[in-house]
C-alpha cells in the first residue's frame, strides 16, 4: 500500500509517499480501506517536530480516516468487515490506503455522509462540543473562538449557537473569512489581536483557543471575571511559559485556564457524543466545510498550504 511518511521533520518537504506492506490487524484491531483523510492542525504540529520525542522519524502521519473495513483482528466481530466507518487511528498511521484501528476507535456512519464529510467534522466537532462542556458554557454567556477558520474552531462556532450563546465572537485574518463565519452563526467577527473594527475589544465568559502561541496571555486578559479559557491546540506555537502570571496577576477575578484534550474523555462519554454529531452532520444541521479534496500523494502541498493559513475548514485527502 502507499502511505505518506515523514522522512525528516520540519518543511513539508520532509514528507514523501512510500511503499509499505499491508497491514494485519492485531487482537482488538481491525483495517480501514481509506476513502478519505482528515488533515488536521495536529498533523502540522506533528511534521514540524515540536513535539520532540514523542515521535520519530519515519512515522506515517495522520489520525482520522474514513472508509470501508476491509479486515478485522482476533476477538473482533466479523460483522465489522464492510461496513462504512469513521476511525481514529491513534497518534499515526492515518495518511495510507490502508489504516489500523483499534475497535474501540471506531463509529458506524449514518447513511448519507460521505467519507469526505466524515472526517471533517468526525474528531472537530466533538472535540469542539467536549471543550465546549470542559468550559461549562452557559446559555447567555458570551463565547469567543480563537482560530476559528478550522474545522475545530467552525464546529465550536456552530455548537457554540446552539448551546444558547449570547455572543459567539471569532478572530481571523480577514473579512472575507469574517463573512463566512457570520453565515455560520458568529455574531462579531474580531481580528487576530482580538479587536473590533473599531479598534475596541470585549471580555469574553469562555474562551477557546486552538491557536496558542506568543499572543496566549493577551487572551488570558480578555477573560471576564469567573472567565474560563480552553486550549485545544498550539498550531502558531507553544505560549510563553510565563503566560500563568497574566492570570496571577488577576488574581481577584477569579479567571481560569485549562488544556483539553480528547484522550482524557472516556470511551463511554466520547463515543455517544461522536455518534450524534455525525448523525447531526447527516441531517445538515452542522456544517462539513471543505476546503479542498487532495490526492494522498498532494500530502506535502495541504501542509504548505496549513503553513501559509489559508486553509479554511479542513483539506481531506483521499487514495
């Protein structure tokens, strides 16, 4: 099968498409026939090498496919081989034609999503609704979404409206996304400093940041008091590690900052939610935006195009 490996970290140019063998699925695994491929911030981060040595060289990335269960390992039902499934595939091995999950990883999806669909909003969205919960959104409060042009940062829009949100505000870089984030229920649009048109800016009950970066503790002063931020991600860097004392600072408005992350949340808790939000997705009451459908061997161009920002929703790539 062909896969997309990152041979050195760093530029996408570090990436290339190589032959490797079939995968056999081990106990509690089973083998995904990729229809579509989720490229998402994380893979960014990963290729990047920020992470140290949580990952090596020579590891195949990506971490969302859809598609068609083509095999299945001991003590999985044979029932699984044939159906349409979203999958999570771990830290790696996403970017192939043939990937492995563990059973456990995998949702059915509902007639009427496409592949393609499904890995746009099958991780976002519930991440999104998770962080969401993380930071006891109230209805009436006022949200702002840091990073929002991404698949994460859309859904968290989109469920942010529904959750009753008084105000659902975002930053991003231009008017053009602006508008495209209004037709998806943002009410203010801000730009990447956090201000309005005019030059005026707001404090904001919840915060989610998918961004992070040096600007972190900017934000951290734009919380209300008994204010929450949520950080789902550091796609434009990890924040200054000093950033604690912006809160320390406001000590008396008793403001808070968490991380979040979907490896914390139960099997039980998860799986139920991924299930109505793809179910949602069916129905058209979320949005999957795609930005573009890339070859897998296009792997390298969606990540330069990540890089340069002007991604908005999310690329998919496909075999």
């Amino acid at each position: 099968m062909r896969a997309v490996m990152i041979q050195q970290f760093g530029d996408p140019s570090g990436m290339a498409v190589v032959e490797l063998p079939q995968p056999v699925p081990q106990s509690a695994h089973l083998v995904v026939q990729t229809e579509a491929i989720g490229v998402g911030g994380v893979d960014a981060v990963v290729r990047r090498g920020a992470l140290g040595a949580a990952f090596s060289e020579g590891m195949i990335l990506g971490s969302e496919v859809a598609g068609t269960v083509s095999s299945v390992g001991p003590g999985v039902d044979p029932a699984w081989v044939g159906r349409r499934v979203w999958a999570f595939t771990g830290t790696s091995g996403g970017y192939a034609e043939q990937a492995v999950a563990r059973v456990d990883d995998v949702v059915e999806l509902p007639d009427g999503l496409s592949s393609v669909d499904a890995v746009t909003v099958g991780g976002a969205a519930t991440v999104a609704q998770l962080a969401l919960t993380h930071a006891h959104l109230r209805a009436g409060e006022s949200l702002l979404v840091r990073g929002a042009a991404g698949s994460i940062g859309i859904a968290a829009v989109e469920l942010g409206v529904r959750a009753g949100a008084s105000i659902v505000a975002v930053t991003t870089s231009s008017q053009e996304r602006g508008d495209r984030l209004r037709a998806l229920g943002a009410t203010h649009v801000l730009d990447r400093d956090g201000r309005a048109e005019d030059g005026s800016s707001a404090h904001f009950d919840v915060i989610v940041d998918i961004a992070g970066g040096a600007a972190l503790p900017d934000f951290v002063d734009r919380l209300a008091p008994n204010g929450r931020m949520v950080l789902l991600g550091v796609v434009a860097g990890f924040p200054p590690a000093d950033f604690g004392a912006r809160l320390l600072s406001a000590f008396q408005q008793s403001r808070s900052f968490a991380t979040f992350s979907l490896d914390s949340v139960p099997a039980s808790v998860r799986d139920p939610v991924r299930t109505a939000q793809l179910a949602a997705a069916s129905r058209g009451e979320l949005h999957a935006v795609v930005d573009d459908v890339l070859p897998l061997a296009q792997a390298a161009d969606a990540h330069r195009r990540m890089d340069l920002g002007t991604v908005f929703g999310r690329i998919v790539l496909v075999p």
